[in-house]
C-alpha cells in the first residue's frame, strides 16, 4: 500500500484520464469525484482503471441517452454532468449505469455545493440513495456494487419509510491506495508529458 | 480595530477599478508587494500568535554539513522546519528545477520529528520530488547558498569584518530556493486538511513560514560558520546587514498555470486587493501624520528604486523610468496641498495618473494600501475560496451568451485565426513534470497542451451556443457538448468572480510569462524582480523583515521597500 494525499489523487486521476483522451471537463470531473470518494474512505482507483481501460475499448458509454446494459453509462466520467442535468432540467433520468460509487460522489458533491435534493432509485423503485441537507445518504441494505438499471430525479419530499440509510463519513487520515494500480495511474499520466525542447529549456534556470 | 470601526474619515462609495483596466498582463505584470501580501501576513500572524521561534537541535560540522531543527511554539500547536545540509560541488550548484543535489533541503513538519520520522525524513527530503513524504509534512523545499556572496560574507565574518552593504544590497540573500512545494505534493499534507486550523488555513501561509524560517536559517549558519572558522577573532553580522537579507528564490514557468487553473482564488486575491485600494480612495481627509506617512513611503520607494539592479534590459527601463517618475512626484510642489484636499488619495493618483507608468502607478498603490492596515483586515484574513467541483445549475445559454458579452469583450475582439495569435502552446514536462511553453511551429506536443487557450475557447463556444435555444440549460449543453463544459464553467465563475480571469491571449506571440509570474509573486510579498528572460526570474522574500528575536516589538511590520540608507 502506498500513502497519498488528496492532491495527487486529483492531479494524476485528470492527467491519467488525459492520456487516453478523454476530454479535459470530465477528465477532471472524474478527478474531483475520486478525491470525493477518498475523503469518504470509498475505494475508486481500481474503477478509474477500468472506466479507462473500457473508454479506450468503447465499451462505455458517455452519452445519457444511448446506454445499455452492456453498455452502460460511464459515471466517472459523466456523473456530475448527469446530476446537474438533471438538476437544472428537473427530469427523471433513467439508464444503465456501470458503477454507482461515483453516481453517489456526484450526487455528494452537488448536495455540498449547491444544496439540490436528488433520489436514486433502482429498479425496483427501492431508494438506493438520496441527498439532503448537503449530505448523501445511503442504503444500508443494498449493495453499490452492482450494475443496474437507475433512475435519479429530484424531489421535494421523501418518504424514508423503515429503511436504513447511512451518510458517508469523512476520511481525516490519510488515504493508502494498491500500490501496483496508483503506479499504473501514474505510469498513463506520465503519457500526457512532453519531452524538453530548446525552448522550455530557456525557462527557470537553464 | 474593523474596517466598518475607523475613525479614518471615510465614504464608502468609490467604485473598484474594472477587471478591463487591471487584469491586462502588463498590469499585473507590474504589481508590487503590498500589506496584503503574505509575507506581511505572515508577521502579523506571528506576532499575535507570540510565537516563539528557537534552535531545537543543532548537529552542524565545522564545514556547514548537517542537521538542524528550528522549533516554532505558536499558541495552540508546535511546528518545526527540518534541515539537512548536504556537501555539493560547485558545479552541480544550479537554480535549475531540474537539479539533483542541493546544499540545503527544508520540511516544515507538524510537531517534533521522533527518532524514526527523522530517520525517514534524512532519506527523502534530500532527493526531494524523488522521495516518498510524509503527511506530517506542510513542505517541502530546497535551497543552494549564493555563490556570489555566502563565502565572501563568511570570510569577513571570521576575520572580524562586516561585509561592504553594496554586497548584501547587490544581491540581497545568503542562500535562494528553487522550489518550496505544499499542499498535497509528493505525499505531503493536504492544504485541505488545515482547516480550521487559524494559523496554517490561510493560502501559502506554511510555505511563507518555510521560507521565513529557511531566512533565519541561513543567518544562523553563516554566524556560527564564522565563529568556527575565525574563533575569537570572528564576529557576526551586524543587526542592520542581517536585516536586509532575505531569501532569494528563482521562480519559472512552473507558477504561471496556477493563476490560470484556481479563478476563484485569483478573484479573491484581486478582488481584494483593488477593494483596499478602493477603501483608500474613499478616505476624505488625512491628518499631517497620515500626509507625512505617505510622502515618507514614496521617498522609500524612491529609494528603493535606486537600489533595484537587473540585467534584463527590459525591466532596467521600467526601473529607470519609475525612478524618474517617482523622483517628479517628490520634487512636484503641489504633493502636500494634493494630500490635503477632500479625497487625497484619489485625488493625489488621479493628478499624476496619466503621466506616469503602470509601474509607477502600482507602486503608489502599494504606498497608499501601506498606512492603512485597519481598513483592511477583514480582507487580509478572507484571502482563501471555496473552489466548486460542480457547474451552478442556474444559468442557461442566453446568460452565458451574456456574460460572455459583457466579461469577455477581449477575448472577442481576439482574431484567433492568426498564426500570432496561435504562437505557442502549454505544456507539461516530461523532464520535471513542470508546466512549459512551446513554440506552436517549432515545437512537438501541441497534442497534449493544456486548456490556456481562453479566447479560443471562447470563440468556439459563441459559435455552438449561438446556435442552440436561448432557454437551454447550460447543464444540457455541456452534456450534449462536454468539450464546452470547461469554458461554461469558467464563464459562469466569472460572472460572480470577475477579476478570476486574465484579459489576454496566453498563447499569444505578445503574451510575456514573466506578467504572469509576477502578479502571483507580488501577492506572496517578494521584491526585487531580476527578470533572467520572459520565462523566469529571480526574487527576493522577506528582505527587510524583522527577525524571530523582534515579533514582539511594536509596529514591527513595517517594511515596505527595503533599502540599505548608505548604498
């Protein structure tokens, strides 16, 4: 395991992201989720490999509205834009999504920030999670593994009925990570440096 | 005493100067410290902290190879900047980033290090961005002695001579950083998780403090290296030399994107910079106190001026010309009867505003913020943003066509079509992993350059939302079209925060770096800009500040423009 801080998650997430092309907003949208998660003490770096891995193969999806099971949509990638689309539309959205973890980042981030009341329900219309009060809370029963059909809107009241739900709590610590998967993110933002040329080498102190 | 509080007599109704007038580079690029500036802060800082700054340890050789630990006690908490001096041959002494051998390396660390951190902190600090840090660890940074000066000072030292105040004004420090990296770098403490920590949660306070203790350092070390070499004959240097030492520090490219990628903090910073001044403006009358204050301030700058020696041609004549300019204002008759009008201030810059240059109106502006520290304090300690991951849901495509229509005009009036327009390109190096700029035709990379092109983006972005409903969400824009999503967001953070944008082209053949640079190391409170090419140059910190001995003292942070009255 190898200690990192929360910048480096978030500067060689956008840059490894980068490196395979993807676009620059949600190269660092993804980066701003994964240091979400890890302040959460969620796990992430494995999926930021695999959506990358899966993006280079189009294997995944980034649009909202051409998503199928076998190709879901990337939330890494495209959940925060999902959720401010959603949002600002006041739409039910639903599609098939490849990983819920960083649907609930976005879902997190945008209840800190902007104080906006969304629900996630699967389908069988079970509240999977919903924010509130600029914090997220979960459903202790079900299982944020899983791949599957979600529906997200927002909402005015909630019925919690007996369920438990459970908020994230914050990492204070430091976050340890696999070191082998951190080196393999750091080895593909490596990819997005240029070698020196004459002219950089007429910068800081040459 | 608050701003809202003073007995300075006061309106509170002049306007700010306009983003179009001061986010043009070749203003920015001609902003001096102020009392806002952190190295100021800083000292106010450790003054109500009554901290108390002492050599812990000490296990330096006869030959300044070593270690050494500096104890910082602040109220509530214990800091410590950890030292290693390494033995490195001239010739692998370089201001290059890319260096891997330095005489000093720094950490300022949480607490005290134990046996075992200190054992982990020898091993990495000396190979700096190479090695794994600490958590524990605020920075990280390094430092090579001035091979201009350092050993010529430690011979007079030991053979009971003060050094010439030429050589210490000439050059300014005993040693020069070459990177003093925080938050988060290579494993060491996120600035994050300094929250509600009063002392170190404001921005750059840790590498401030870094840099002030690394001052005191070198001055420690040259006393006691004199003493050793010279024994009784040897003497330490004067109160008055040790005062006008800083810390150089040569700064490139590696700083510039820094003021693209946080708009919300440049706002903050900008914005609260021309709100002071706007504060000052507003002042209605001064007594003959304040009036003789701000004369004796712009003699200090004057002087200062006299004092600031560059080999860049460029910046020679900006000095040369803000030494003319400041020399009229002292010699024009009309300046007392000026500062004794309704609205002196104001009044004082507006008479002179127009015949003088952009860095002879700055510095003035830095000489009226001086005196003035209590209409200013609440913006002193709201120098921080909250930096939103998420794009506001508020707006749809006819705001940002309007905000792009009233906050982006520059970037409009840019024909980004021409090959001058589209000279060079950001990148990242392989070599250091730093930010650097290449030629657009020359150089191989544009594929992986980084998003500075503003004004182009811009463009692009009127041409597809043009096109689109004007009651749109901006949400549905982007993602429909997540290649504007980068663009929205900065326009939407500029409609609150307009000074979070730079009014320049900065891939442009005109667009000079060096601007970039030096507004953000104005903020940080250097001095003495030495320009060594439009891509990096060379700085002084806290030159003229007072030593950990005197924090206690009275109006102790009073030290703008340094200068050596006998040079």
């Amino acid at each position: 395991m190898i200690s990192v801080s929360l910048n480096e998650i978030y500067s060689e997430t956008y840059k490894a992201l980068r490196s395979v092309k993807i676009e620059w907003s949600l190269a660092k949208d993804c980066a701003n989720k994964a240091k979400w998660l890890a302040q959460h003490d969620q796990n992430f770096l494995g999926s930021i490999l695999k959506t990358a891995d899966l993006y280079q193969k189009k294997e995944i999806s980034i649009s909202i509205n051409e998503n199928t099971n076998k190709k879901p949509l990337a939330t890494a990638l495209m959940g925060l834009l999902l959720v401010e689309y959603v949002s600002a539309n006041k739409i039910t959205w639903k599609g098939y999504i490849d990983n819920l973890k960083f649907l609930l980042a976005a879902m997190g981030i945008i209840a800190e920030e902007q104080q906006i009341n969304l629900t996630l329900e699967n389908e069988q219309k079970e509240i999977i999670a919903f924010t509130k009060e600029k914090k997220i809370y979960v459903n202790s029963n079900l299982d944020t593994k899983v791949t599957s059909y979600s529906s997200l809107k927002t909402y005015n009241y909630i019925e919690e009925k007996n369920t438990k739900f459970t908020s994230f709590k914050n990492n204070k610590e430091v976050t340890n990570l696999n070191d082998k998967c951190w080196e393999r993110l750091k080895s593909m933002a490596f990819e997005t440096y240029v070698p020196e040329s004459e002219t950089s080498k007429s910068g800081a102190g040459y | 005493m608050g701003f809202q509080n003073t007995k300075i007599d006061l309106d509170y109704n002049h306007p700010i100067r306009p983003p179009s007038t001061v986010m043009k580079l070749d203003r920015l690029g001609s902003f001096h410290q102020t009392r806002l500036s952190f190295t100021r802060r800083l000292i106010d800082d450790l003054k109500y902290q009554k901290s108390k700054i002492e050599i812990y340890q000490w296990d330096i050789d006869n030959s300044g190879i070593g270690s050494a630990i500096i104890k910082i006690a602040l109220k509530k908490e214990t800091l410590s900047l950890v030292i290693f001096c390494h033995s490195i041959n001239d010739e692998e002494r370089t201001d290059r980033v890319i260096a891997e051998k330095w005489d000093m390396t720094f950490s300022l660390f949480r607490g005290i290090p134990n046996k075992n951190e200190l054992n982990q902190l020898s091993k990495n600090l000396k190979i700096q961005e190479s090695g794994r840090h600490n958590s524990k660890q605020l920075t990280l940074s390094r430092a090579n002695k001035s091979q201009r000066i350092f050993e010529k000072i430690l011979n007079d030292l030991s053979i009971g001579k003060q050094p010439s105040e030429k050589l210490i004004n000439d050059v300014g420090y005993l040693v020069r950083t070459t990177a003093v990296y925080g938050n988060g770098k290579f494993g060491i403490e996120d600035f994050s998780k300094t929250n509600g920590h009063i002392f170190l949660e404001k921005p750059f306070q840790a590498e401030m403090l870094t840099v002030y203790l690394i001052r005191y350092f070198s001055i420690e070390l040259i006393n006691f290296l004199a003493k050793k070499k010279g024994g009784k004959k040897s003497v330490i240097l004067s109160k008055h030399l040790t005062k006008h030492l800083g810390v150089g520090n040569a700064t490139g490219l590696g700083m510039a994107p820094f003021l693209v990628n946080h708009q919300e903090l440049i706002h903050q910073w900008i914005y609260n910079r021309e709100t002071a001044l706007s504060r000052v403006f507003s002042i209605k009358r001064l007594n003959k106190k304040t009036q003789n204050k701000i004369i004796n301030y712009i003699h200090q700058a004057f002087k200062y001026s006299l004092q600031w020696k560059v080999d860049d041609k460029l910046q020679s004549k900006k000095i040369e010309k803000l030494n003319l300019d400041l020399k009229k204002i002292l010699q024009n008759e009309k300046i007392t009867k000026l500062l004794n009008f309704h609205y002196p201030i104001k009044g004082f810059f507006n008479f002179f505003k127009d015949d003088i240059t952009l860095e002879t109106q700055e510095i003035l502006i830095s000489v009226f913020i001086e005196p003035f520290p209590e209409l200013f304090e609440d913006l002193l300690n709201n120098m921080g943003a909250d930096e939103k991951k998420s794009v506001s849901i508020d707006y749809n495509v006819n705001d940002i066509l309007d905000i792009i229509k009233n906050n982006y005009n520059w970037a409009l009036k840019i024909d980004t079509t021409k090959p001058e327009e589209n000279y060079c390109f950001w990148y990242t190096s392989q070599t250091k992993l730093e930010p650097r700029l290449g030629i657009t035709k020359k150089d191989a990379g544009i594929d992986k350059q980084l998003p500075f092109d503003i004004a182009h983006q811009i463009k692009q972005a009127v041409n597809t939302l043009s096109k689109l409903p004007p009651n749109m969400t901006a949400a549905e824009v982007m993602i429909n079209h997540p290649e504007l999503r980068n663009i929205i967001k900065r326009v939407i953070i500029n409609k609150s925060m307009p000074y979070s944008e730079i009014q320049n082209n900065l891939i442009g053949k005109d667009m000079k770096p060096i601007d970039i640079l030096r507004c953000k190391l104005s903020f940080f409170g250097a001095s003495k800009y030495d320009p060594k090419s439009n891509l990096w140059t060379r700085i002084t910190l806290f030159q003229g500040a007072p030593l950990p001995n005197e924090l206690w003292k009275k109006n102790i942070n009073d030290w703008l423009f340094p200068n050596l009255s006998n040079v």
